[in-house]
C-alpha cells in the first residue's frame, strides 16, 4: 500500500511541476509567432541591399541617379549617413529627423528598404503625404517591432542608449 501511495505522489508531484513549468499553447505560440518575426525582420535587415558599412561606402561610391539616398537634400544625405551604425545583423540604429522633415512615405519607404528598415516608417514622426502611394504605404506600413526603440541609439552589443532623433533598432 505504501509503494502505491509514494508511486501515485510522484506521478502527481511530476504532473503539477511539469503543469507549472510548461507555457500554455497560447504563451508558445505568441511566443513563437514573435520570434518568428523578429527572425524575418533580421534576416531583411542581413540581406538588405545596404547591411554594412563597407557596403553603404560602396553604394555612395557608385550612387545612381535612381538611388534612394538622393531624395535627401546633399545635406541632409549626409547627416543621415553619418548616423548610420551596423552590425553583423545589418542596421542597428538610423538618425530619422532628416527623413521626417523631407520626405513622403513613398519616399522613406524606398530610403529606409535600402536597409531592411521599412518597418520603422510607424515608428517616426508623421511624414508627409502627397500621394495615393503616401496613403497606401500610411495606411498598410508594417506595424513596427517593440524591439525598435524610438529615441535611442545602438551603442554597443544590445545596448541602446537615449539619443534624441534616432532610432534603435531589432538586432542591436
């Protein structure tokens, strides 16, 4: 009887730490789903035509009329450059007050593709729009990561420090 007794509390004992231990079907999926997306979101920015310094200097080097980075001012193009950090996950942080002041969603949404980073076009301070494209590209933006820290910027290995105008970005 006691064998029974001691068999049936450990069943129950491992029953209730295993029940206190596992997430809910719903906690693994929201889970899941937001690794999922976080994973997508690094992998756009690590193959994003613009995923490192060497390969930012390369496109200025050879800048097409067609380029993105032209619909900024000379300026402005070059402040927003110089704000420009990357790591082996691609952008890390992006200077944003140049994009706000001069350009249309349609037109963000083309700089910041360059880099993988059109999600955080909901992030910024309200652009402007002039066109049908502007208001679909308002209207169907991605939502942006919780991991894009507006007003802050990558200064080191995960770690995003206050810095106003900026952005820090999933993958710091």
């Amino acid at each position: 009887m006691n064998v029974r007794i001691a068999y049936v509390s450990s069943i129950l004992i491992a029953v209730s730490f295993s029940a206190l231990a596992a997430p809910s079907q719903i906690e693994v999926k929201a889970r899941t789903e937001s690794d999922f997306q976080i994973q997508q979101l690094l992998i756009a920015q690590r193959h994003a035509p613009i995923n490192s310094q060497f390969r930012l200097q390369e496109h200025i080097q050879n800048l097409s009329p067609d380029s993105p980075l032209r619909v900024l001012s000379t300026p402005a193009r070059q402040r927003f450059v110089a704000s420009l950090r990357f790591n082996e996950a691609g952008i890390t942080s992006l200077g944003y007050e140049d994009i706000v002041n001069e350009l249309t969603y349609r037109d963000a949404h083309r700089l910041l593709s360059l880099f993988g980073a059109e999600r955080t076009l909901e992030k910024l301070p309200q652009l402007r729009v002039e066109t049908l494209d502007d208001e679909k590209i308002q209207i169907f933006a991605r939502p942006p990561m919780e991991d894009d820290h507006i007003g802050y910027a990558c200064t080191g290995r995960s770690t995003c420090s206050a810095s106003s105008q900026q952005i820090c970005m999933t993958g710091c």
